[in-house]
C-alpha cells in the first residue's frame, strides 16, 4: 500500500505525497515495526534482571540486592527507578496454560460448565499474569500486560460465534450437500430427496440481474461525485447515499413490491421484482466502494491525460477506470455477497416455485436464501428431510459468498497494485 | 483527496465534445436515478402509511390506534439494536486493536478477512443458528442471571426455557454488526498518526499506553460513527429475529424472560402474510417509522463521520 | 391483457433506464400455451400459479407433484404467502387459485364474487381438513387428558403448575410435576390460533372471552413463528404446551382432548368426523362450500380443534388454457389419489366420498368464458 511503489503500467512515477492520510493508507509496516522493536525491547529484557527466577543473579553487580536478600522479594528499593523487573518471556503462555490445565480438569470432573470454565480459565489466567507482573515489574507494565490479554481474550470470544456458526452449517448442512442437491430441482418432490437446482439458478439469475442494475447506475453516480460533482448535488447525493444504506430490507422489498403491484396489480411476482429489491441495497454499497477506489487514483495520471489533448470522458473511460478497476471489481463482488444472503425483500416479491425458471421477466423464481427459510418454516411429516435441505441450502449460500469473497480478493492481490 | 479542484476546470475550456457531454449526462443522470429511488422509497411509504395515518383509532388492530400500535415496536426495536451496540461496541474496539496494534503483521491480514467473513453471512442462517445452537446454550446462564442477577430489572425473570429470548436476539445482533463497526474503527485506529505513536513510545510509554494516549482518542468519532452505522443495521434486521424471538408484544426491560416486545420488521415480516386491507397499511406505516428511526441514526453518525474526518486532516 | 402487461413492462423498463437491455425478450414462456381444447389429461401444458395459507404448504407441494408427474409440460407453483395475502391476490386476478384458511367475508366475498364474474362462480372447497394437536413436553407423563375448560385455564395461564388440581382431575392416573407451565404460541397471524380459538370460545366461552382473531391475545406466554417454530419451542423446553397442526408434533406429547364423555386424540379420521358433524353455510353461492364447525360436538370419535383450509378457483377463465389446467388440478387435489397424497405427505385428513360427490359439480362447472 505503500505509495513510492514504482508503477509499471504507466510511464510516469508516482511520487511519495508526504501526507497524513498516504502515510495512514500503509500502516502496517511502520506498525508492525514499531511494535516488533517494542517486543524486542520487552524480549531483551529479561536476561538483564533475573525478577522472577530465585536462581537467576543478574549480571548488574549491585551489592543491595545481595545484602537485602533475594530477588523474590523484589525490593532493591534505592536502585530501582532506572529499570525494573520483567517476567520471562514465555510467562503469559505458561500462566495460561497452567490455568487452562486446572480448569480443564474442573471443567472433566463436571465441576464447571465448559463455558463458564473457559470463561473463567481467561479472566483467572488474566489476573495471574496481571499479579505477577504487578509485583515483578510495576503497575504500568502490569496494566499493559493485562489489556494485552483483554484484548487477544475478547478478539478470540468475538471469533467464537463465527467458529460456532461455520460448524454448525457445515455439520448440519453436509448430509444433503450431495450431487442431487445441486442437479435436480424440486419439481415433483414429496417429502426427502430433491435439490435445490432451481434456487441456486434463482439466485443466480436475481443476483446478476440486480448487478446489471446496480453495477452501472452505482459506478456512474461515483464517477459523478468523484469527478464531476460539485454543489448542493453533490452534497445531496453524498448524504443520501449514506441515508440509503441504511434502509431496512424489508422496505427496500416493500417498495419494489409497490412498484410493480402499480402496472401490474398484487398478485405479480418476478424474478425482477427481486432484483430491482436488491438493487435498492447494493447500489450504495457500490457507490461508496467505487468513490472511495476514485480518490486514491493518483491525480497526476488524469492531468498527464488532460495535457496529452485527451477528452475527460475519454480519460475517465481510458485511465482512471481502468487504475482503479480491480478496487472497483472487489467493492462490487463485496456487494453481490452481502445482497445475495438477503432474504426478507425477495420472500415479498419473488414468490415460490419448486420447478426451475430462468426467465426474470415471467413467473416465479425460487432462490437460495428463501428456499433455506421456507424449507425450515414448512416442513412436511418427515421433517428431517426439509431441515437438511434447509441446513444443506445454507451452506450452499455461504459457500458462494465466501468464493466470491476470495475472488474478489485475488482479483484484488493480482491486479490490485497499481494504485496500492 | 489533496487537491480535489483540479477535476473542475482540468478539461480545455470552451470546447464541450459530444462525447463529454453525453458522459456528464450519464454521471448526472445516475446520481439523479439514485435520488429519484429514495424519494421513490419515502413517497411509496407515506402514500401506503398514509390510510393508516389517518384512520380512526378504533379501525387499528389491537386498541388505542397506530401511535399505540407501533410504540411497542418501537420500544422493541430500540431495546434489542442497544443491547447489541452494549456488547458490539467494547468488542470492536478489542477486535480492531487486536488487528491494528497488537497481531503479528501476518495474522493481521487473514484475522481482517475472518470478521470481514461474518458481515457476509446471510441472516437467514444467523437466525437459524440463533435458535438452533445459541439460544439452547444460552438457557443455564439465564436461569444463572436470574437467581443471582434478578434484582436488577433486566434480569428480573422468570428465566425462558428456551433461549429464545431478546439477550439472545441482542448477542445474535451484536454478532452481526461486530464486522461494520470493526471495518471502520479498524480503518481509523491504523491511521493514527505516526508522530503520535512513536512519539508516545519515546517518552516510555507502555504498548497500552499509547493506545490510550493517541489511537483512543483519534478514533473516538470514529467508533462513534461506526457504532451508529451498525445501530442503523440492527435496527432494520429481520429475519434473525423474527426466527428468534418470542414476541408476545409485552413492553418489558426484562431481557430474560419468555415475554418479549417485537420489533418492527419482524413484526412486519410476521403479520404481512395474513394482512388485509387497513392491516397492510398499518404495517407500513410501522415500516415509515422504522424508517425514520434509521434515518435519522444515519444521520447522526455521517455528522460524526465527517467531523472525524474534516478533524483528522 | 397481455398487451397491457408488457407495456407496464416498458415502463418500469424506462423508469430503471439502466442495465436492463433484456427488457425486450418478455417470451411470455410461463403463460398457458395449451394447444387444442381436447382436456385429455396428457395434453395439457402451461403454468397457473396460487397463494394463500401456508397450513396448505406441504399438501400442496404433493398435490403439484403428483400432478405435475401426471402432466410432464405443466407447471404449477404455490407461493405459501399466508391466507390474507392469498385472498388479496385471488381478488386482484395475481393467481388462478388460492388458499385461505377462513372463508371469504362480507366485502371480501363480493370482491371475490365480482373477480370471478358473478356470486355463483366463485368455488370454495374445503381440500385441506387438518387437525390442531395439543403438543406437550413434560418428562414423566405420557397420556395428557384435558377437558376443554381446562385447556383454556391453562392456555389463559390461568392455571400456572402441571400439578394443578384442574388438570389433575383430568388425569387420575398420572403423576403430575410440579413443574410451571410454559404456554408456546404462534407469534405469526396464523389460521391454526383462530381455529383454536374458535374452538375455545365455543366450548370455554365463559374462561375464553377474548374477541377471535389469527393473533394470540394472552401475553406472558412463550411465542414462536410458525408451526415449525412451536414444536421446536415446545421440544426445547421443558413443561411447555402449544399447539400445532398434528402431522408436525413429531415425538412430543399429545394432549387428548374430551369431547362428550371421552378423550379423542387428533387423528385425521377424528377430524374428518367433526367436519361431517358441521353445518354447511348458505350464503357462499352455488359453489361455495364453506362450513360453520361444529366446535361444540359431542359426536363420538369427533376431533373438534380442526383447522380447515379451503380451496378458491373461478368458475370461468379468460383462456381455455387456464380453466383446463385449474379444472384438471382441483379435481386431482379432491381424488382420493389426490387425498391421499396429501394425508401421506402433510398429514390431513381425507375428505369423504359423500363430500366429494358434492363438490363434483364445481370443478365440473370450470371452464373458459
């Protein structure tokens, strides 16, 4: 991300812009660095005094610490302002793994749920470390070493339920994940058996239509705010779009249903219905995701454009679309995967088919998103099978978004540099 | 970004090129379909509310007409999106510290990717996870919560034998909002500046330290901004709630209970089916509340967005 | 109409103005496009779609595909909407068939009459005769016995303990906890809660004084969307009570319930007995076969708590097409194939030769204008 990087494709060479917000866009680095010498520090640290180990003498030949009696009191009051004990390196690990150790065994012997005792296993190894280090090193040193475990212990209980949630749909979910699930349709299908080959292609189809929507009117309102806009437009269509993201879906469904119930009366349901939905959602996404790929395009490229006679549109089409493409080819794949998960606004306008449609135009569509629902929400007398198919249609879903998440990110890391 | 009016007058004056012209037209034009969309959306939604809006309060469902039809919702909706802003809020900032400040660089890109994963998940499957795995596991801590916790009011009780309650429905939320509010404390805490940080570092200061001295305070408005975007999702959420929650429209503290209020979508999500007439509108017109409620915590948080930024420059 | 149709369509076409370059191509591939006006079952082709009740849903996922394996080039789909939706649709000419869970009323019966050209053709079939279970979950009692007036105390959480001596008298034999009750309703407007409803008013009118609708009126309970969503709240907790279409109770108790002097379970032959021990209304039309239920039987073997779902369908069709596909497909749902799949596949009851006979007439009288 770094800005000095030589460009390859363009003849010019981008020059570092000595800016706050440049040297923001690459903080990893400096980051990073700062904090491996922090370790560093921290690392070299313990050889120099020997706080915690009774054995260790530390190479300072300080006769106090002799004459007063032992490092474990810690007291080698006259000296110590300068520096202060430090615990081993290894000494949170330990202190965790010995408490994990008491209370996975509190945990077998059924004295501790296992939630409360992994709970209780972090905050207890928490306050271990945060003593230990208070008496060894100081308050200051503990008080960093104890939001240091804060920290790592929320992060690991915020990735927890994704955890939770992954397992759970590909557990319940692999039974039905077979050939038939994505071959057949559900046409004719009483009780267990069936796919979901109808959804899949609805969604599919809904998706893409609402892309082909979405996709020109998103980039070209970004192209007009980035490049064109000025004004009360400007600022108006800046904040709306912001407004616009944070439309409910089932509105955005109520409101294409409204729509269409105006040409065509209540009782019409279309693929399109759905998509013209979804657009509602996924055009802001795609506007804010393009404007901000815009900006980071260097300026310099459009003014070498301007100079060489080149008209603006030309260069919008011929340079900066192109620089910032891959950026632009991830903010939408982005968005494709957050609307192609959205079930309410398609259960109001799609409708429900168990035969295969491909026309958007004409009739009902299933999709993925609402089969899921519906198999879960009506099941027949063998129950089961509709809730595998459910589970089986979930991670079928989540697959997809997460290929289109990993494409979106290769596209970004192979063609993403130009601008980086 | 640094110099933004060279766009402006960059083309040679005088000389308006078709080409130019029917792009400026199309960039405008855009911007103007979306515009026309959302008044679209707003109109579409007073214009179905407005029989609603109007009607006598004996014609509304239930008794005391459409104002005491939706404050419930309401209350509903605002109880659960808070709750899930208490947990989400302290949890992002944990999440974005660990990312910017505290993993090794190279788990920092692949952990991003992680959270980024969860804001892709549909909320079909959050629901169905919800009331599958969450809320059965969460049955013991709330009976926990009410034998030890019951003399606060939120945890008053009688403890549901389900789970299926609107802690469970906040911590659901709060799962699904952890990832936007991360995206963008995670944005601001990596760009605190530099000056700042080594400089904090050179007068001694501890890793905490720092944070508290320099990446704290300059994301502030940050974390503000992302916590009302992520108020702004939950509040709108359907289908997980609607999967989870048992809402008997009892307007309650009580989070623990098996008597829960309803939110708007849900309830919207759960009555449109067999709604006719003044019913559909009644709905809507609780869908141009919710509207409202979102629109204006939207609103709150771009003011606190630009602010941050018009600051941090 | 279709000309109309795809000039909306370019409307909506030009007021998205973006991205929409297959606006053209509107093949109309999903009307009817039966060719001929012999109604021999293998020649039919095209699509009708309907809506309504989604009591209806798995029966007529089996009726579709028994017929659509019957006819290889027909399409039907049923969009489980829920009844007020399926109404409103039927009414506005969006679908050729529906399901509601109550009959038309009032205005919406002339509506209904109107949209189908005349009050005496407008069909309502009962095709979907299911009953409403009792579902427990209380470890150690395996035979609940429950009088009506009983239920409604306990489902007004009047009653509060399974031991309570109410429910006690009920059940001599059994061992009951002291366990509180958890009362598990529908959270969704549903046709299952007015059914039972309906019931309770009749038979507990004095505990019941609740006005009837689809909404649960007692809070405090636990609530929960759909069938699917009580059994699995019932099943998760523990001295729970709901209710549910009987097909779906799955392994949770059962509760008998007393009608006369015995205590019937909710079988499909019980509920078929109820719907034979009911009034038929008069004033649906010539084809409107809508009943008043007899809640209040005490017909021995008779399961009063039955909900009923009916069919709607015109009489006349603008195509031939569509009245021959409408025609061909109610008179396969009331066959007793078409019975008979839906009992194995959704678990409702039958209806009888008698009742069959009777609505014959109707499916004969469809045809196109």
């Amino acid at each position: 991300m770094s800005s000095s990087r030589d460009d390859q494709t363009t003849p010019t060479h981008a020059p570092p812009v000595p800016d706050d917000q440049q040297q923001g866009a690459g903080p990893d680095q400096p980051g990073a660095a700062g904090d491996r010498a922090a370790d560093r520090g921290a690392a070299a640290a313990p050889p120099a005094t020997g706080g915690a180990r009774p054995a260790t003498t530390g190479p300072r030949p300080t006769a106090t610490a002799a004459a007063v009696g032992g490092p474990t009191d810690g007291v080698v009051a006259p000296m110590r302002p300068i520096t202060t004990g430090s615990l081993p390196r290894l000494a949170p690990w330990l202190v965790t793994a010995a408490v994990s150790a008491v209370a996975l065994a509190l945990i077998l012997a059924d004295v501790l749920a296992p939630g409360v005792g992994a709970v209780a296993a972090a905050i207890a190894s928490g306050l271990v470390v945060y003593g230990w280090s208070r008496a060894v090193e100081g308050p200051r040193r503990a008080l960093d070493r104890g939001v240091t475990f804060a920290v790592a212990g929320t992060f690991l209980v915020a990735i927890t339920p994704l955890a939770s949630l992954l397992y759970t749909v590909v557990s319940r979910g692999l039974p039905r994940f077979d050939t038939a699930f994505f071959t057949e349709s559900g046409r004719n299908v009483v009780g267990a058996g069936g796919g979901a080959e109808h959804a899949i292609v609805g969604t599919l189809i809904i998706t893409g239509a609402a892309t082909l929507i979405s996709v020109p009117i998103g980039i070209m309102a970004a192209i007009y705010l980035q490049e064109y806009g000025k004004g009360r437009l400007k600022a108006a269509l800046t904040f709306f779009v912001d407004v616009m993201t944070g439309i409910p879906s089932i509105v955005a469904g109520l409101f294409a249903f409204a729509l269409f119930s105006i040409f065509f009366g209540p009782g019409v349901r279309m693929g399109i219905m759905g998509a013209v939905a979804l657009s509602v959602l996924m055009i802001p996404i795609v506007v804010r995701s393009t404007e901000e790929m815009l900006k980071i395009v260097p300026q310099h490229l459009r003014e070498a454009s301007y100079a060489l006679g080149v008209p603006k549109w030309r260069t919008i089409l011929k340079v900066v679309l192109p620089t910032a493409l891959a950026g632009i080819v991830t903010g939408v794949m982005v968005a494709i995967a957050r609307v192609m998960g959205e079930t309410a606004p398609l259960l109001i306008t799609t409708g429900v088919l168990s035969s295969t449609n491909t026309d958007p135009f004409d009739g009902r569509m299933h999709s993925l998103p609402v089969y899921a629902y519906n198999q879960y929400k009506f099941p027949g007398v063998d129950k089961q099978a509709f809730i595998d198919r459910a589970w089986a249609a979930a991670l079928t879903l989540i697959l997809i978004v997460m290929l289109l998440n990993v494409i979106a990110r290769l596209i970004y890391r192979r063609y993403g540099t130009e601008i980086r | 970004m640094s110099t933004p009016d060279i766009t402006a007058d960059a083309p040679p004056k005088g000389v308006k090129r078709p080409g130019d012209r029917i792009f400026t037209g199309l960039a405008t034009g855009s911007g103007i379909a979306i515009l026309t969309v959302l008044a679209g959306v707003a109109t579409f939604l007073i214009v179905k509310a407005w029989p609603a809006i109007t009607a006598g309060s004996d014609e509304i469902k239930g008794d005391g007409g459409l104002i005491a039809y939706i404050a419930p919702l309401a209350f509903g909706t605002v109880l659960g999106s808070l709750i899930a802003i208490v947990i989400a809020v302290p949890m992002a900032m944990a999440v974005s510290l660990f990312i910017s400040h505290y993993a090794p660089r190279r788990l920092a890109q692949p952990l991003s990717y992680v959270v980024d994963l969860l804001a892709a998940i549909p909320s079909v499957v959050y629901g169905l996870w919800g009331i599958a795995v969450l809320g059965p596991a969460a049955v013991s801590l709330h009976a926990w919560l009410a034998d030890n916790l019951g003399f606060i009011p939120l945890f008053s009780g009688p403890p549901s034998v389900t789970g299926r309650t609107m802690l469970v429905v906040g911590v659901v939320l709060a799962v699904m909002i952890l990832p936007i509010i991360t995206a963008i404390t995670r944005e601001v805490y990596s760009q605190t500046p530099r000056k700042q940080i080594e400089g904090a570092l050179a007068l001694g200061a501890t890793r905490w330290e720092m944070i508290r001295m320099t990446v704290l305070p300059f994301g502030r408005s940050g974390l503000i901004g992302g916590a009302m975007l992520g108020l702004g999702r939950a509040l709108g959420e359907t289908m997980a709630v609607t999967i989870i929650l048992s809402a008997t429209g009892t307007v309650t503290f009580d989070l623990i209970s098996s008597d829960n209020p309803s939110t708007i979508a849900a309830n919207i999500a759960l009555d449109f089916p067999e709604s006719s007439g003044l019913d559909v509108n009644v709905l809507i017109a609780s869908g141009l509340a919710l509207f409202a409620i979102t629109l204006v915590v939207n609103m709150i948080a771009r003011t606190v967005i630009v602010r941050t930024e018009k600051a941090s420059r | 109409m279709k000309s109309q149709r795809i000039l909306a369509m370019s409307a909506v076409c030009g007021a998205l103005a973006f991205g929409l370059a297959a606006c053209g191509d509107d093949d109309d591939s999903g009307t009817t496009t039966a060719s001929g006006t012999e109604s021999g079952q293998s020649s039919l082709s095209g699509s009708i779609a309907g809506a309504g009740a989604s009591s209806q849903a798995a029966a007529k996922e089996a009726w579709i595909a028994g017929f659509q394996t019957a006819n290889g080039d027909v399409t039907v789909s049923y969009d489980p909407v829920g009844s007020g939706g399926g109404r409103e649709q039927f009414i506005a000419g969006g679908t050729a068939f529906g399901g509601t869970d109550s009959a038309f009323k009032e205005d919406e019966l002339a509506d209904a009459q109107k949209r189908c050209g005349g009050p005496d053709n407008l069909i309502q079939l009962p095709v979907y005769i299911s009953p409403i279970a009792i579902i427990y979950n209380l470890d150690g009692v395996e035979n609940l016995q429950l009088s009506p007036e009983t239920l409604a105390k306990v489902l007004k959480q009047d009653i509060k303990k399974w031991n309570d001596p109410a429910i006690a008298a009920d059940n001599p034999d059994a061992e009951l906890p002291d366990t509180a009750i958890t009362v598990v309703n529908r959270s969704d407007e549903s046709g299952t809660t007015e059914n039972l409803q309906e019931y309770l008013s009749a038979v507990a009118g004095d505990t019941w004084d609740f006005e009837v609708s689809g909404d649960w009126p007692v809070k405090g309970g636990e609530a929960a969307q759909g069938t699917s969503g009580v059994v699995e709240a019932v099943g998760s907790g523990s001295g729970t009570i709901g209710y549910a279409d009987a097909s779906q109770a799955g392994d949770l108790g059962v509760a008998t319930i007393k009608v006369g002097d015995e205590f019937v379970a909710p079988t499909p032959e019980a509920a078929a007995a109820v719907v034979e021990a009911s009034k038929q209304n008069d004033d649906a039309g010539k084809f409107g076969f809508t009943y008043e239920l007899a809640r209040d039987t005490d017909a021995s073997g008779a399961y009063p708590i039955v909900l009923i779902s009916y069919e709607m369908a015109c009489t006349q069709y603008d195509s031939p097409e569509e009245a021959a596909l409408v025609k061909a497909f109610l008179g396969y749902e009331i066959s007793p194939e078409g019975q008979e799949a839906a009992a194995k596949a959704a678990g409702s009851a039958p209806i009888s030769d008698a009742l069959r006979t009777k609505f014959q007439p109707a499916i004969d009288a469809i045809g196109a204008q």
